[in-house]
C-alpha cells in the first residue's frame, strides 16, 4: 500500500469521525430549536459535505488528483455554511 493510499484512507476515516460528530450536534440544536431554525443553511452544508465524502471516495478509487481537488474545494464551501451554523447556534444559546 502506497502512502499517499495510507493518508488518504485516514482523511477518510477523519471525515466520517467529523460528520458523526456534526449528526450528534445537529440532533442536539434540533431538540432546543427556535422559530427561526437555519434549514436551508443546514441542508446545504449537508449537502455538500456529504458530497465530498462522496468525492473522496471516488478518489481512493481512481486516485486522480483533479476529483481530490474538487473534494477540497466543496469541503471548503460545505465548512462556510457549517461554520454560519455553528455561530447561530451558539448564538441561540
């Protein structure tokens, strides 16, 4: 197994370690949320971070470095979103 194999397969596994942990949040916020709950906010950062795990796996696949790229950058766009998200939810308490 190549190290750039290794690395990517722990990127991975840190990238489901993340979404666990912001599933475990979410659940959290949804249970004391207001009136004024971020859905559509929610549903993109979901979205897109879910699209990169999905990215990252097509690259352990065909290791083609463009489709890592592209994961970086929608992780990048995904983190926007969860960061607007984790200051209103901080904020709503």
């Amino acid at each position: 197994m190549s190290p750039i194999v290794l690395v990517a397969g722990l990127v991975l596994v840190f990238l489901a370690a993340t979404a666990i942990l912001g599933v475990t949040a979410l659940t959290a916020w949804r249970r004391h949320r207001a009136a004024d709950f971020p859905t559509k906010k929610i549903t993109a950062h979901v979205s897109l971070q879910a699209t990169s795990i999905v990215l990252w796996i097509v690259f352990l696949v065909t290791m083609q470095p463009w489709i890592a790229w592209t994961a970086f950058a929608v992780i990048t766009a995904g983190q926007v979103f969860g960061d607007l998200l984790m200051f209103a939810s901080y904020r709503a308490r």
